[in-house]
C-alpha cells in the first residue's frame, strides 16, 4: 500500500473508490487507535487536494476516524499538502490523512499517511498500517452527526501554516523589496497562497493556471520543463523578477526566470544552498536524494559541510532531519525542506526562500546561476522514462550492479551506488543512474554532465544497458567474484 511517498495511490473510480479508501482509513484508525506515538492526542488531520472527489474521499475518511472514537480536524477547501504536515504536529495529532495523487496524472488519486512528527509515514509505518487491511469491519459515524457531536472539526489549516513559513524566512526583508513575480500553480492547492501571503507588502504577485481545473489543463501537475510553456510565453510577454512554480499540492518548488527561461530544480537547490551559507552563515549537513545534482557535492566540500546521500524519495531525507543537524534537505523532484520547520518538503516553504535570496542579492537570478556555474562548473541533467516490466527490474539491476562500465564517455567510473537502483559516478562528477519507479513499470534513466550533448549521450548509454541484460560476466570489476 505505500511503496513511496505517494502511499496507496490508483486510478480514480477503478481502484480508488470510496469503498476502497474507507478500508485503509479504517486499517489506519486501528493501527492508530492500537499504537498511538507518545505525547499524542487521539486526533486526525483530514486534507485533499483539486482532484475529482477529492472532497468526498477525505469527508469519508474523516467519517471512519470519527466512527473509531478518533477525533478529526477537516479542511473546508482544497489545501496544500504541507499545511496539513504542519497541522499534525502543531496538534500532536496521532497523524493525518492527505487525499492526493500530489504530480501524478489527473485520472489518479492517492491516500497519503503522515506521521506525528509533521512528515511522511516511513516503510514501517505503512506496513503496519497495511497489516490492518481487513481485519476489522469498518466503522463510521456520518458526517452530520460527527461534526453535532464535535468529533470532526471543519479548520482552515492554511493561516497557521503560512504564519509559519513566514517565520521561517526574513519576511521584514520580502516584504519592502518592491519584488514583481509570477507564480504558476499548475492548477494545484498552491492557488493563490503566495497572494495571501504577501498581501498588504511591497510585492506584486501575478497567479498563472490559478483556476480549479481536475484536469489539470491536459498536463500532469509536475515542475518539469514540459509543463511550463504557456507560462514561459505569457513571461516572454510580460517580464517578471521570477516566476515560482508549484505542482499538484504544493510540496515541491521550480521556477523560471523572469522572461520565462527554464530553471532546473537542481540549480534551485544549489541556489538555496549558496544562499543559507553565504548570506545567512548557516551550518549543518547537507542531505540529497541519489538522483540530485553533483554540484551539491563541490558545493559541500568548498563550505566544508557534511553531505548525505539518501535514496529516492523524500521520506528518507524527511529521516535525516529528525535526526538534526541539517542545513538543507533537497531532491531531484523539486522537494525541499528547511530546519525548524517540518520534516518535509514544502513547496511554500521553497519560494519563499528563493524571495528572500532575490531581495537579499537584489540581482536578476539568471546572474545568481551563472556565478554558481563559474564557481562549480556547469552542470547539465536529463532524464528518461522507458516502460520496463516489474519482473525483469531485479535482473536488471543486479546485472549493473555487477557490471559496471569502465568509463562514462571518457571519464573512468571511480564509483557504484547501488542502494537504490544502480549509480555510476565518473572521476569527472558526471553519472549515470537507472532505477525502477516506485508504483509503476517504469524504468528512470538519470544522467548529468558538463554539457546537454554529454548528457544525452549518457541517456542512450543508459537505454542500451537496459536493453536486454546479459548474464552476470563474472569479470574483473564483477563484484560476484568476491562473493
């Protein structure tokens, strides 16, 4: 049921139904009502997104919690998945509920587990929870009646979140820095938050694919290049400082510049990084997903910060920063998170950063990507998606593991990781990586280098060796020959 950050997620209407989802959140009820964390309340946040019943599957959950003597704090409108992190643990909540499918295609929806601390349900959790699949009948208490008898509680989570996130930055500063941004929710829960937050300050905001469409405008709400056209046209038309970029429920960030040009999520990353060491004189480790930037790494080691490499998915950076320590916490996908904040990516949280570091450096961030770039050399990245068997990826991946290529291009591989799918690094910080996804029968190719040729030729590298896989050769960089 929750192999990934997205948890249970299925196509709307065939798996996802509302017969569906009242079995896990009774499976939920119980594990919670059987195994609450210390210090918490018998309390569940309820949120969902802009997808079609949305609304009617989070109003179901909240009627089986509230039928299972837990009691409930429901959102009234659609809302974005790190204001209801938040609210679990400002509440002490046992831990919460968020109907998303957050990127993923509008067909689907998704049921996501967020624990006590304000984060993603981790592996043992969800199995827990998934233990509980059907053993008991449901139990519900309708929603009339729960709300007559004060078990479900109607709140805007947003406001106290928002208070929070402006907290977390240097909003004095945001505030007067006359900045003029645009902010494209890809018709997602992050609508308008930008223009509530900044409201009543120096700042114009202009809201871009604001309107609530379930179907998203025809594209999947991710901030990838691919989605962002409409936009960077109307941007070419009318220059901004920045154009900040939300997906489907606001925990991840991208962005654009000002005349609509592309920013990847890995120079917003490192952006953030140069900025809460050189500006803000932070300190603290460093933590990124596998797939995430290699400049991160030059970064680190000129700052002279630890750096933690984790695997995909935000769960387990959301794991380092409850262990603290941690200065930043970053992913491919545009997840991000912050110290003293949630353990989690907040997408809110991210451009509100990026604000303050334009009204800190008061330059156009095409300037700020270019130092980054003399300072750290240029970093291109790719990535493709080929349909792969699930049965096969097994193979696959202990066939790479044991065979790695002696060069990528003409750069000897001096590295292989192989905790989550298989990474080669090259003596020049180029790298290739092949993984399986998550939830689906997909194969993700991975790859960055100093230029777009170089990457694209690491991407065909990487079809070929997903192509067919040989047995294991038992050659000399075999690692089976040691075994």
């Amino acid at each position: 049921m929750c192999s990934s950050d997205l948890g249970w997620r299925a196509v709307i209407a065939e798996d996802f139904t509302l017969g569906n989802v009242e079995r896990v959140a009774q499976a939920a009820a119980d594990y919670w009502r059987n195994q609450p964390p210390p210090g918490t309340e018998p309390l569940v946040v309820v949120g969902y997104d802009r997808r079609f019943l949305s609304r009617e599957f989070a109003e179901r959950v909240a009627e089986v919690m509230a039928g299972n003597h837990l009691r409930v704090i429901l959102c009234p409108d659609p809302s974005p998945t790190p204001s209801v992190s938040f609210a679990v643990r400002a509440q002490r909540a046992v831990g919460g509920v968020m109907i998303t499918a957050s990127h993923n295609p509008a067909r689907f929806n998704g049921f996501k587990l967020k624990s006590h601390f304000g984060g993603s349900a981790d592996s043992a959790t969800c199995q827990a929870v998934e233990s509980f699949l059907d053993r008991h009948p449901v139990r519900s208490r309708a929603l009339p009646d729960a709300r007559a008898n004060g078990l479900v509680k109607i709140r805007d989570l947003r406001p106290p979140h928002f208070a929070a996130v402006k907290r977390l930055v240097d909003f004095a500063l945001i505030s007067r820095s006359r900045l003029r941004f645009a902010h494209d929710a890809l018709f997602g829960t992050g609508a308008y938050c930008f223009d509530r937050l900044l409201a009543g300050t120096t700042c114009r905001v202009t809201t871009l694919n604001g309107v609530h469409d379930p179907l998203f405008g025809g594209i999947n709400p991710e901030p990838v290049e691919a989605n962002y056209g409409p936009s960077a046209a109307y941007l070419r038309r009318h220059p901004h400082d920045l154009c900040l970029v939300t997906d489907g429920d606001a925990d991840r960030i991208g962005a654009m510049d000002g005349h609509g040009r592309y920013i990847s999520t890995h120079q917003v990353i490192c952006l953030l990084l140069r900025h809460l060491v050189v500006r803000r004189h932070g300190r603290g480790r460093v933590v990124k997903a596998l797939s995430t930037t290699s400049m991160l790494d030059k970064m680190c080691a000129a700052y002279g910060l630890e750096l933690t490499e984790t695997g995909v998915g935000f769960k387990y950076i959301g794991a380092e920063m409850i262990k603290g320590g941690v200065l930043l916490g970053g992913e491919e996908s545009g997840g991000i998170a912050f110290p003293g904040h949630i353990p989690e990516r907040d997408g809110i949280a991210g451009g509100l950063m990026l604000l303050e570091m334009l009204a800190t450096e008061r330059a156009p961030i095409g300037k700020l990507i270019a130092r980054l770039q003399r300072e750290f050399g240029p970093h291109c990245y790719g990535r493709r998606d080929i349909p792969y068997p699930l049965q096969k990826r097994s193979e696959l991946m202990e066939f790479l593991r044991c065979n790695p290529p002696d060069r990528l291009l003409r750069s000897p591989v001096v590295a292989v990781r192989a905790f989550d799918g298989v990474k080669f690094v090259a003596q020049d910080s180029s790298w290739l990586m092949l993984r399986g996804s998550g939830t689906e029968p997909v194969l993700r190719i991975y790859a960055e280098a100093a230029t777009p040729a170089a990457v694209e030729k690491l991407l065909r590298l990487g079809l070929k060796l997903s192509a067919n896989p040989l047995p294991c050769s038992g050659g000399t960089r075999c690692c089976c020959r040691s075994s």
